[in-house]
C-alpha cells in the first residue's frame, strides 16, 4: 500500500531540487535495486509486488510495501513499470585525490542517456573516479540510474566546480578538440584527466585553457560531412585507447 | 494547410508495415531535411512553418506545404517539434559486394537509438556497407532517422537473411564473444565483416558457427559485476580498433 504522502514525494523526486533537498532517489527493477541493496546503500523504501517480496528475506520487514500493479504504473518514471520500485538515500561522494590515477571529467553533459553510458564505460574501464562540472546532468536522474544498470554504484561521482578540480591537479590534463592530436598516433600518458565536454559546444573556452594535452579521434569516412562523435561513443573510444596503450 | 489524408498517412508512417506498403518514411527538422535533399532523395511532401518556407527555392514548391505550428505539434513524432517536416520516398539498398572491405553486419539489434549510434559510427569510420539481419529494427523508424542526423544518407544498409549473406563472403568473419580474444592483443584483418548482436542475447548460434574469428573487449574494472557494455559502444570501440590497425 501507497499512501498519498509517499505518492507526493516520489513524483517530486523526478526533479533534481526535490532529491537535494530530501537527500532520496529513485531505482526501478528487481536487478538495479539489488545493485544497491548489496552495495549497502540505505534503504528507505521497497514498493513490491506481492510474488516478488519473498525475494529481500534480509530487508528491514518495515520498509517493504506490498504495491498493486496500478499502483505501480502510477509510480513509475519508466514506460514500461518494473516489478520493484525503491527509494534510497543519496550517498555522499568521497572526495577523489585531484593526482591519482587515471580520471574522467565531465564538462557540461546534458543527456541522461549519455551520462548513463559514460558512468557504465567508467566501471569496465576501471575509471573509479568521475568528476563533473555543476552543470553536468545528476546523475540521480531515473533515467541515468536506470541506465547505469548497478554501476553507479561502482564509480565515485563528484560534483564540482571543475576549473578549482583541475588546478589542484599536477596531472596531464587531456581534452578532446577537432584540432587535437591523432588519438591513434599520440603517446598518452597513464595517469592523467580526460575531459569530455558538452554536446553541442565541447569543451568551454576555461578549461580549454587548464588542458595540457589537445587531442582528437580521426574520421575515416571519406565525406567531411559527418556530424561528430556522439560524447559517450567519443568517451568509449578514447577510454579505449588510453586504457589499452599500457597492454601494447 | 495539412488535409485529413495527409495527417492519416503521416501517423502511418510511424509503423514499419506502413513505411513497407508506401514505401515512404519521415523526416523532422531543418538539418536533417536538408541532408536527405542533398543526398537526391526523392521528397513527397514538406510541411514547414511559414517564415522557413524561403530556405526551399530549389523544391518543387508544389511539394511544400506551409504548416502551422500546432499542426506541426500534431504530426510531430518528437518531444519537441522542429520547424519543418517531410515524407520522403524509402531510396532502394544497393546490393553490396560481400566480399569487398570492411563491412558491419547486425544480427537482430532492436534498440532505434542504438542502430542510429552504429549508423553514424559506419559513417565515421568509412563503414560503406551495413548489413542488417530481418529482425534488426528498420532503420527509416523515426526514431532511427533522427538520431543518425543525416548518416543514412552516406551508409548502404540492407536488409536481409544474414545467414545467407554470410555463407556467400569469404571474407574473415569477426564476432564478439566472452570467450574472444582480447581485441587489444589479437591480429585482426583489414578486410572482412564484423558481427555485431541482438542487445540481451548477442549473436545467435547459427551466425556464430559461420565467425571466422572470436574477438572480446577486455574489462578493465577490478570487479567482475560490470555488466556487458551496450552493443553501440561496443561496435565503437572495436570499428576503432579495427580501424586503427591499419594507421600504426
């Protein structure tokens, strides 16, 4: 059972000013909450149909909800509902070492979509920090949650101003231009910040300053016509490249 | 002015079996109009805003239609209308050479948004030849035609029984599997077709008996949660891969 306050503060968690000033986000699916629940994320939350409620034995009993399938159309942020849908406390982001290993800065990205991809590509490269300029899209966003499929869980997010981030840094600070450097054909170095930029503008004329690296994928195609690289293709590319030059 | 016909037509179009019978598909948005009108294929109606209406000197102006914009907003198959919309004529496939170059081949990708990501990359990367198995989503769906953002235009696509395809090209066969070897490592060949497949169940058993070579995309992560990468970033990384094997 719903009850009519709890309706009110799930919808409200669409929007990024409610989750801040709640501190709670949103999982759907039995898959994705159990990423969370085995990441020890707190709970506050679990709406579940009734088949499925036998399935969290060492959830604190209070917290489950036994919800109506109507209920959960209501709910969901998703088009087509799950069979679970839970509400969690934000976690609080560790704050990374600016000189440590390889790292991914965001500068700017928009889409959900593609944030969800980025954060994916982040957990299989192994790229356990990924810091993001305030304006970067929250990644509690439903649709950057669901498209992270658990990963979320396994990258540390910060959100900051990335101009102060990247002067605290003594690392090699890479940035992808159209006149940048031969991805394929440049040495790049193993510890370093890769920034990705937005999606209709790239990278912004005050961190264009801080790179100390210029680089860029080549296009193949014969025509010059083609659009550039969507960012998260861009990102899988690069990371790549980067990650497989210490095995060549 | 849109007539009731028109606007049955067009909300037709929105299904495969109806794009099939016609032979007709849609296109939204100044940009994406234009590459289609560049690249000669044959346009069927334009409906667009009035104070646009003088970007089209060189359409037969029977052909254009000025809309009004809740018209627009009727037909529109976006969130957000764009300021024209036009039906075009489906261009038939070339027949392509299976044993020519470097070609993709699709076995039952279902997601729109991915199929447009892999059809840009195609573009980028000189990809001349996209080989779709029958159950691959079509590739004039709306939602495929908007995220190529003009890429169809410069990629022969055909669709057809894979399996058949495959026996006629000697070419080496590529296909990703677990199991592959780490792409970063292995030789791969200039010429051949790589195998991309369906997004939960990867390529089917009777496409995988015809590979030539099993390749992989190592993880880097430490922990062996990541889920598989999404079948458009993976078809980056390895058409860069591929590609740039020939440039070191």
């Amino acid at each position: 059972m719903v009850t009519k306050n709890q309706k009110k503060l799930i919808r409200g968690l669409k929007l990024k000013k409610n989750r801040k000033t709640h501190g709670l986000f949103v999982a759907e699916g039995l898959k994705v909450i159990n990423e969370f629940l085995e990441a020890s994320l707190q709970l506050k939350h679990l709406f579940v149909l009734n088949e499925f409620c036998h399935l969290y034995p060492s959830v604190n009993q209070d917290l489950i909800n036994i919800i109506s399938e109507s209920d959960l159309k209501q709910l969901t942020f998703l088009t087509t509902p799950q069979k679970a849908f839970a509400v969690f406390k934000i976690p609080n982001s560790k704050i990374p070492n600016p000189n440590s290993g390889l790292q991914l800065a965001l500068d700017d990205v928009n889409d959900p979509g593609n944030l969800g991809t980025i954060i994916r590509l982040c957990d299989w490269f192994g790229i356990e920090q990924l810091i993001c300029s305030q304006n970067t899209v929250d990644c509690f966003n439903p649709k950057v949650v669901q498209a992270t499929m658990g990963s979320l869980t396994r990258v540390n997010i910060l959100y900051t101003k990335l101009e102060d981030y990247l002067k605290q840094s003594s690392l090699p600070i890479l940035g992808t231009f159209m006149e940048g450097e031969n991805i394929y054909k440049t040495t790049t170095p193993k510890k370093g910040i890769l920034i990705m930029g937005n999606e209709a503008n790239g990278i912004s004329p005050e961190i264009k300053k801080l790179t100390t690296q210029k680089i860029s994928i080549p296009r193949f195609g014969i025509t010059q016509k083609t659009e550039s690289l969507n960012v998260a293709t861009a990102t899988a590319i690069i990371l790549s490249e980067l990650k497989s030059a210490t095995l060549r």
